[in-house]
C-alpha cells in the first residue's frame, strides 16, 4: 500500500505478464505429450485390464481399464511441474496455474480426436479414453487439493458420456441436449460421429457377459450415419 498506484499497476501487469509466459509454455509441452493420441490405435479389439478388475463395467468405474501411455506421461510431466512450482510460487498461483493447464490438457484431446489427424475410431477406444480422462481427473484433485475438478474437463467428458451411453438419438432431442450435453458443440460431434467404425463381429460377441457387454449393445454405422445428417441439417 505504500507504492505509488502507477507503480503498483506496472507491476500487476508484469506479474500478469510473467504468468501467461509460463502457463503458455506448460501448455506447448503438455501438447506434445498429448500429441502422442494421434498415434493411438482408435480401432483396438481389446483393452488391457488391470490384474484385480471386478468385472464391472469400465463405463461406470474406468478404473477396470489401465492407463494409457500417452496419459501417463502428461501426468508424469504435470506432477514434475507443479512440484518444482510449489517451490517457488504462492500457493493460490500455482492453483489457478495448474487449473488451467489441466483444462487446456482435455481440451487439446478432444481437439485432437475431432482432427483430420483421427481418421476413425471405435467405441473400445472411447472406453480407453474415458479411464484417461477419470486418472487425469483424480491427479487434477490430488494435485490442487480440490475434490470438485469436474468443470475443468467437462467439454471432453460430456462428450465421451454421449458416446458411451449408446444412444445417439438422444442428442437431437433439445431438452436432453440441454441437460446433458450443454457444452457439446453440434458442428464438432457432426465431424467427430462421422469417422464412427463398427466393431467386427467377432469382438462384439466376445465381450458378451464381461464388464464391457454394453459394447455388444453399440449403434450400428448407418445409425450414426442418420443422425450426422440430422446434426448437420440443424446447423
């Protein structure tokens, strides 16, 4: 309070300065982690469980499903990061820093699953990214101290929720739209549905009886089809 007020608007600006640096070059290094999903196989016919699964299904606790790489490695970069932040930062920075780093992060992957880079994708996959996203969920929590992260990935997870429900339909009904995928943009899930793949047969019987029986139960391509032209149609 004893500065000068022009003095102490310079410096808010520096400070302010100082923080967009940072945050932008956290978020550069955190997408070339991210970049590694381009590489992902979106069309698997399994996916690795981890060793005491239940059983239950990974649509309602993704934890029966392991961790991708690709994940794991933006978390390993994270977790460095806000470790050595802490040292140096006030505590109320380093949170509203991270915060934002840890929405750019599902954002960038929803960014680039809805890329030309993707050229298709299968609901196994979805599944995969759904476990990503709940461990980027949990590391979020633990690294800000804060149970309530939601509102950071909602954009990515309204959209992974829409595709795991498999009922594509729902979308078109503007109340379910509005109280369930508010944030999911029309324009992007048209392009998004429209690299939709089946799973070949063989793989859908499979998994029959298994924690992952409600991939037996997935919208056909011509369904998924139907509904691109009606999304598009509305635009």
């Amino acid at each position: 309070n004893a500065l000068p007020q022009d003095m102490l608007d310079l410096l808010y600006e520096v400070m302010d300065l100082s923080e967009e640096n940072v945050l932008e070059i956290l978020c550069a290094k955190v997408d070339s982690y991210s970049a590694n999903y381009i590489m992902m196989d979106w069309c698997p016919r399994q996916l690795e469980l981890v060793s005491n699964a239940s059983g239950e299904s990974p649509r309602t606790n993704p934890s029966q499903v392991r961790e991708s790489e690709c994940v794991t490695e933006i978390v390993g970069f994270i977790n460095k990061m806000s470790r050595d932040s802490k040292k140096c930062m006030p505590s109320y920075l380093h949170k509203h820093l991270f915060s934002q780093l840890f929405q750019h992060a599902a954002d960038h992957i929803l960014q680039l699953l809805s890329c030309s880079a993707v050229s298709r994708f299968n609901l196994m996959s979805i599944v995969q990214l759904n476990t990503d996203l709940h461990f980027l969920k949990k590391v979020a929590a633990s690294t800000l101290e804060d149970s309530d992260v939601d509102v950071l990935f909602s954009n990515l997870m309204q959209v992974l929720e829409y595709l795991l429900s498999c009922i594509p339909e729902s979308i078109l009904d503007p109340q379910v739209k509005m109280s369930l995928y508010p944030l999911v943009n029309t324009q992007m899930l048209g392009r998004l549905l429209c690299k939709y793949q089946e799973m070949p047969k063989d793989v859908s019987n499979s998994v029959q009886g298994s924690g992952m029986s409600f991939l037996s139960n997935a919208p056909t391509k011509a369904t998924i089809d139907g509904v691109v032209e009606k999304l598009l149609n509305t635009l």
